[in-house]
C-alpha cells in the first residue's frame, strides 16, 4: 500500500471534490449499519452535513470505525464530530460545504439555527480506487 500519489489524489479530488452520494458504514453492538449520504472530499476526509442526534453519530460516539463506498473507490476511517456547523472553528470547510452542496442546501431539510446539525468528518485511514483499469491501494495515514 502506498501514500496517496499525485495522480491519486487528482482523481480523488476530481471525483469527489464536489457533491457526491456516497455509502457511509457504521457499527452497533458488532452490527454494519449503512446508508447513503451526501459527501464533499478534501485532503484524505469526507465531509457530510448531519444530526448530532441521528443513529450514525451515536454509533460513530460509540465506535469511531466507519467505511465509505462510491464510484469505484471504497475505504475505511474514523468518524469525527467536528460540532456546530456555525461555530467559528468549522467556518472554513463549512463555506466548501455551502458551496459544494448548493443545489440543495437551502432546501430546508438543515435547520442551521440548530445546534445540534452538525459537521461529520471521516477521516480516511486506507482505501481502493480504481480509474480507467488502474488500482490504487492507498495509506492516508502516510501523508497525515
């Protein structure tokens, strides 16, 4: 397994650096637990906009292990909690996320007044991605 090349991470870039539905993979009491969710990659994480009282963030409280699984690329990290959305500490990638997920943000499914939306970042520790015939097994940890 090697770090993430420069040709990795374009195509990681390129491929998720913008709205994605991706499969997100918990754990509970030794059970997989997976539903789709709304993605935005940058620099070895995913980042979803979520509920700090939904069923994945008390599983991912419980056990950080996660998985992600989308076009052609499936991985493994850890689940982080960033917090409010609105904090002042997550105003730089919350603007990517505004940005990325413009086409339905402001639908009205968030509430940003409320605390508890939050910012879910799975930080990748190793995956596969597959582009155009070529595998590359990729250690995030390398370049964290």
């Amino acid at each position: 397994m090697e770090k993430l090349t420069l040709e990795s991470k374009r195509i990681m870039e390129e491929r998720f650096g913008k709205d994605n539905i991706v499969a997100l993979a918990t754990i509970d009491d030794g059970i997989p637990h997976v539903r789709n969710v709304d993605a935005f990659y940058e620099d070895g994480a995913f980042y979803i906009i979520t509920y700090a009282l939904s069923n994945k963030m008390r599983q991912l409280a419980k056990n950080p292990a996660a998985a992600i699984a989308g076009d052609w690329f499936t991985a493994h990290g850890k689940g982080i909690n960033l917090g409010y959305f609105g904090k002042p500490e997550n105003k730089e990638i919350a603007e990517k996320l505004k940005k990325a997920f413009c086409a339905w943000i402001d639908n009205g499914h968030n509430n940003f007044d409320d605390e508890n939306t939050c910012i879910l970042c799975i930080r990748l520790t190793d995956g596969i991605l597959f582009s155009h015939g070529t595998r590359y097994d990729i250690d995030f940890t390398k370049d964290q």
